[in-house]
C-alpha cells in the first residue's frame, strides 16, 4: 500500500503489521526466533519491537533505563529488513499501557492497516485485565502462540469464550520452543557468566561495554 507524504514522496504502508511489545530486559534471540516464525506463519509485512518506557507492573530497579532497552533491540533487528524497532512507549510519560500504544499506531498507519497483537498463549486468560480491553478488541487482534506442549483444551474454550463475549479475535498460531530468558541473562551478567548465543552479537557488545545488569 503506497500513500503520499506531506513531501509529496511515495511511502509504503503494510497492510498487516504485528506488534511484539515488552520490557525486552534484555531483548534476547528467543524474541527474535518467534517473531521471525510467525511473521511468516501469519503473513505479517511487518513486526514492531515496541519496549516499554515505565511498564506498570515492574516498577523499581530491575528493569534497565529505557534507552539501554530500546538501542538493545534496535541493534538486534537492525539485520532484519522486516523487523523494525519503535520508541513510541519510550518516548511516552508516565506508565504505557497498550490501549495509547495501538491508539497512536491506529492514527499512524490507519483502519486499512491491520494490527495484530503477538503474546503468549499464557497470557490470553488475563486480557480482560488490561487497561480498556473492550477498546483493545476493537483496535487490533492477537496472534497467540501455542508452544509445543501447551494444554490447549482450556485455552480453546477462553478464545471461544472471549471472542463470543467480548469480540475478542485471537489467531492461534504454533511456534517453536525457544528456551531462552530475560532473567536467566541477567543472573547471567551478575555472575560474569557467558551470554554469547543468547542474544545477538551486538546486543552482547552493547551489555559489556554499559556494564549492564552487573
């Protein structure tokens, strides 16, 4: 989809863009596999890395300074010409929460620009606890991804549940199971352990020159 700038330049905008967003503390190469796989299971023209500024429920001093956390993922997508890197929640004050988040980009990208919304399958009973989850619907869709061994019994019966109820839509889609995580790499780096292979060479680079996580 081609529209014209206020340039009067041609720009491109997809017309299915999925979002992978989180507090990507630090972002690692298990993010980057999931999303490469259901960018292609789902047709996906593009996936936006979206760390979050002040994330509502990890307040203290866990979570690294916003700006480390979004240059780590701006290095680690950089390769990838799919993949693009957003300072949106970064950018934003005060706590992020996903209703402004898909309110903006609904305003950037427009209604022809479908969003779909990527999260575990863990994650879809607590939907109904996010800030205006109606108005959250209605804005996008979520891809769910189902692991291998996931219990999908209930998980069916909460999709069917939420998209009857509250118009929910939910696309499940199986990845594969990438063992790596965001506290294992910190514990990691406390310990002057290696974390060479799980997460980009750049990203790795970036960790030991800051001296992050120490």
């Amino acid at each position: 989809m081609e529209n014209l700038n206020r340039n009067g330049k041609t720009e491109y905008k997809p017309k299915r863009i999925g979002i992978m967003g989180g507090t990507f503390n630090p972002v690692h190469n298990g993010h980057l596999i999931i999303a490469e796989d259901v960018r292609e299971k789902a047709g996906l023209d593009r996936v936006l890395f979206i760390p979050s500024g002040q994330p509502p429920h990890k307040p203290g001093s866990e979570v690294a300074d916003a700006e480390h956390r979004f240059e780590m993922v701006k290095r680690a997508v950089a390769s990838n010409p799919y993949f693009e890197a957003s300072r949106i929640e970064v950018d934003r004050n005060g706590p992020t929460y996903t209703i402004n988040t898909l309110l903006e980009l609904r305003d950037a990208y427009g209604d022809e620009t479908a969003i779909f919304f990527i999260i575990g399958a863990d994650v879809v009973p607590e939907l109904v606890t996010w800030r205006e989850y109606e108005k959250v619907f209605r804005l996008c869709e979520f891809i769910a991804v189902l692991r291998p061994g996931f219990d999908e019994t209930e998980f069916s019966e909460t999709i069917r549940r939420l998209s009857a109820e509250k118009g929910a839509r939910i696309l499940p889609v199986r990845s594969r199971l990438v063992d790596i995580s965001s506290t294992d790499i910190r514990e990691r780096c406390r310990d002057g352990r290696s974390i060479k292979y799980l997460v980009p060479g750049p990203v790795e680079e970036y960790i030991v020159g800051k001296s992050l996580y120490k």
